[in-house]
C-alpha cells in the first residue's frame, strides 16, 4: 500500500505563518526519508490557523528540499484562477523535477469575501470544463483543440487528481482518464463505508483509459489522529473536534487550538452531537486501532493509495503521526 500526507501548514500557538511553512519543509523532508509515496499541500484562504495560500509556490520549494517523494496540491482550486496559467504553473514544476510533480484539484470556491478578493473567474458550474480544460492542456500527445500551448513542454507529465467524494466528480475523472481522490470529511453527513463503495466503484465504471493513465487510480484521503495509545490520540483528537465545528468560518482561533484551549472549550448540546457525529468520519487512535479502521475503509473503496491527513497541533505530533503510519504501512 502506497501511503502519503496531505499537510496543511498548520499555525500552531505561539507559532507564525512563516515558522509553519518552514514545518511543513520540515514534515515534507521527513515524509521523503520514512518512504512515503507524495507529499501534498492544501489552498486556504482567510483563514488564521492555515499558512498555505499557494501550493503551486510551496511545491517548488518542497521539491527543492526533498530527494524522492512525489510533490502535489490537495488541492490547488481552479475555480479561481486561469486553467492556462495553472498548467503553465505545474509544467514549470514537472521541467524542473521530472516524475515528481502531482497537480490534484477541488473544487471549492470558499467564501463570497474570498471569490472577490480573488477575482475569481468560474462559478461551480464550470467545474467539468475547467478540469476538461486542464487536462487539455497537459495532454501529452500534444493534440488539444485549444488554440494555444503550454509551455515548458517536455518529455515528462505531471499526474492529475480530482479531489472530492461525489458522484459527479468520480464519473468526470473517469472519463478523462484521470486519477480520483476520494475523501472522507468530517463535515459531510455521510456513511464513509457506503459512500467508499458507491462513488468508487462509480468512478472505475465510467473509467476511460487516457495518455495520462491506463488504469483507475483511487486514493483515498482521510484524517488520521495516530498517537502511541489510544489516550494520547483522543487527547489529540480534541482540537480537531472543535476546529471542525467551523465557527465563524473556521476563524474563531488565531491559530490551530492545542490541547489546553481544547480541554477549556465550553461545548453547547448541539456541538456535542456534531463532534460525535463528526468522529464517525475521522480515525483515531493507536496504531492497532487505526489500522483496524483503515483496513475497512481501504477495503471498502478498495484504495490504491492512502493519503493521511494529519491535522494535530503541534509538529512534533505530527511528526510522530508520519513514523507511526510508516511502521503500519511503508516499506522502503
């Protein structure tokens, strides 16, 4: 089993935006020694606790400071911007660092301030054309029926991944050839073991082979609270129970809340049954716990790839999450 981290350069307290791009380097470097598959950065905008605005700048530098592991967003978000210049951007990338580049894509427009201070240029209607549109570009038989081409072109392609758990989206990347990226979030009201083998095996019927790839690719996305006992993962797994409940669009906190701030939290009864029904979402626990979860999931969707989301305070947790995983998972 492949397995890889999607990181969200988390600020933690007493922390700056800067000190956590440099962990997530960090985090980056050490994914690459234990033998992970990718390394994947997120697009935040607005929001305090996050330091990742744009993953097409950090990927460069990750990829500059790692030797080996694949590099990508999870996910840049084209809504906003021109498909023209995201290629321009991930082909830079690819000439640069040939076989190591990954472009995964959402497809959230995030807030109304957002969309305008971005000058956002697509509405979620034009998801389908704008990926259709992406994959045109970074085709590599160089054959697209648009009127212009994208340049540095070379002899190496980045791999492309929609990011989503819909239907809609699965049967899209299927049809385009591309690889699918199924996440299971918190805040989505659904049975993650249901919705695995609905919208996987979805994807694989509607799959068409493309010059990008010859077979379904399903990665299945998650957050993982490891820890080295269950305990330690529950008393982690708190901060993440209240950032999830997304107040005031996730800005209630100056930085990701730690444990202390998680322990004083004053929780109403309806937040109380949002985090229980949050947790069914997420897995939590000792390495033995959470293996136990993932095989199911895995299972169910029957993943090719595992990408952990390890969304802890504190780097040293996350760093521990990494070795953990690798134990369970890796083998170099």
């Amino acid at each position: 089993m492949k397995v890889s981290i999607l990181d969200y350069g988390v600020i933690d307290k007493e922390k700056t935006p800067q000190e956590a791009l440099l962990e997530t380097r960090c985090l980056a470097q050490v994914a690459d020694k234990l033998g992970f598959h990718r390394f994947w950065v997120a697009e935040h905008h607005n929001i305090y606790a996050f330091a990742i605005s744009s993953p097409e700048l950090l990927m460069m530098h990750l990829a500059d400071h790692t030797k080996q592991i694949r590099i990508g967003s999870g996910g840049i978000m084209p809504l906003h911007y021109s498909s023209f210049k995201i290629a321009e951007w991930i082909m830079t990338l690819e000439a640069l660092h040939p076989n190591r580049i990954d472009l995964g894509i959402g497809n959230s427009l995030g807030t109304t301030l957002v969309q305008r201070a971005l000058s956002s240029i697509h509405c979620k209607d034009s998801y389908s054309q704008v990926v259709t549109e992406l994959y045109q570009y970074l085709n590599p038989d160089h054959l697209s029926p648009l009127p212009i081409f994208v340049n540095p072109r070379g002899n190496t392609y980045p791999q492309i991944w929609t990011l989503s758990n819909s239907l809609e989206t699965a049967e899209l990347a299927g049809q385009l050839g591309l690889g699918y990226t199924f996440g299971i979030f918190p805040y989505i009201p659904k049975d993650p073991i249901t919705e695995a083998k609905r919208v996987s095996a979805h994807y694989r019927k509607a799959f068409r082979p493309s010059k990008l790839l010859k077979i379904p690719k399903l990665i299945l996305a998650v957050f993982i609270v490891l820890s080295d006992t269950d305990e330690e993962a529950e008393v982690l797994a708190k901060p993440l129970d209240i950032w999830m409940l997304g107040q005031q669009d996730f800005n209630e906190f100056k930085t990701y809340p730690d444990v202390e701030e998680a322990r004083n939290y004053h929780l109403t009864e309806k937040q109380r049954e949002a985090i229980a029904a949050n947790r069914s979402r997420m897995v939590i626990g000792s390495p033995h716990t959470v293996k136990k979860q993932l095989d199911r999931l895995i299972e169910a969707c029957q993943a090719d790839e595992l990408l952990a989301i390890p969304l802890v305070p504190e780097f040293a947790n996350r760093q521990r999450t990494l070795e953990l995983l690798a134990d369970l998972y890796v083998t170099i």
